[in-house]
C-alpha cells in the first residue's frame, strides 16, 4: 500500500478507500481533530449517574397525562444551565435556550472540559447538594471502571 507522510488511514477500511481513488478524482473528506474519548465517556458518566439521583417534583401532569424524566431533555437542560447555549425566538416571540452541540465537531477540548467542569458545578448545586467535588469525582471514576 502506497501512503504519503501527510495522512495515513485510520484502519484497513480507510486504507482500501484510499487504494480505490483514481488520480484527478475529485473527493470531498471532512477533517475533525477528535477530542479525548475517555474524557466524552467520563461526560456521559457523570451525566448518567447524576440524571439517576435526581427526581423532579412528584405529580407532574401535562393536560392531565403524568410527565416523566427524559434523559435528553435533562443533558440539554445540564447544558443550558452550565451556560453552554445558543438563544433563539420561536413563532410566538418567545426566546428559547437551545443547548450547544457536545459533538467533536462543534465543540473543541477546551470548550469541553469547562462544560464539564461548569456541568458538575450546576449537578453539586440542584441536584446532589449533599456531595463535594471530589465525591462526586470519586463515583464518576468508579462508573467508568466497571464500564470497561
């Protein structure tokens, strides 16, 4: 297999695309520098755990139906709260939050470990008021060793 020193595949798939290009072949690729994917699973652990802790108000209704806890919606709202949003204005002129974009592509490693850091600031101070920090550290690291 001939590669140049400028960029070699990832695996064996990239390296057979790459074998089939034809010289003058026009390719159009997306380059993303990919951020620290234990560090994204320590993320999604945190989340995971704190979402499992918290419990909303009890007797939640919408139009008489009971409402219940949406992961999703909860990572948004973590997002949001942390300060990591973006305002809109929808059809009845009612500003909206909506959470940044966590994917590689959209958010840098910088801007990832402060949403992180500011996301276990929001998690200490609604919803598992009776941890510090390092408590919290603590269980996150023990998740992500019986993730393995």
């Amino acid at each position: 297999m001939k590669v140049s020193n400028i960029l070699v595949p990832h695996d064996e798939a990239a390296a057979a695309f790459i074998q089939k290009m034809k010289a003058g072949e026009l390719t159009h690729a997306d380059f993303k520098r990919v951020r620290n994917y234990k560090f994204h699973k320590k993320y999604f652990a945190l989340l995971d755990f704190a979402f499992e802790q918290w419990e909303p108000r009890g007797g939640l209704t919408y139009k008489g139906i009971p409402v219940a806890k949406n992961k999703e919606r909860f990572r948004k709202d973590l997002i949001i709260l942390a300060g990591f949003y973006e305002s809109t204005v929808n059809i009845r002129s009612e500003v909206r939050l909506e959470a940044k974009s966590i994917s590689f592509a959209q958010m840098d490693e910088i801007e990832f470990e402060a949403l992180y850091s500011k996301t276990i600031d929001v998690v200490l101070q609604r919803i598992l008021k009776n941890y510090s920090r390092d408590d919290l550290n603590a269980v996150v690291d023990e998740l992500l060793r019986f993730d393995r």
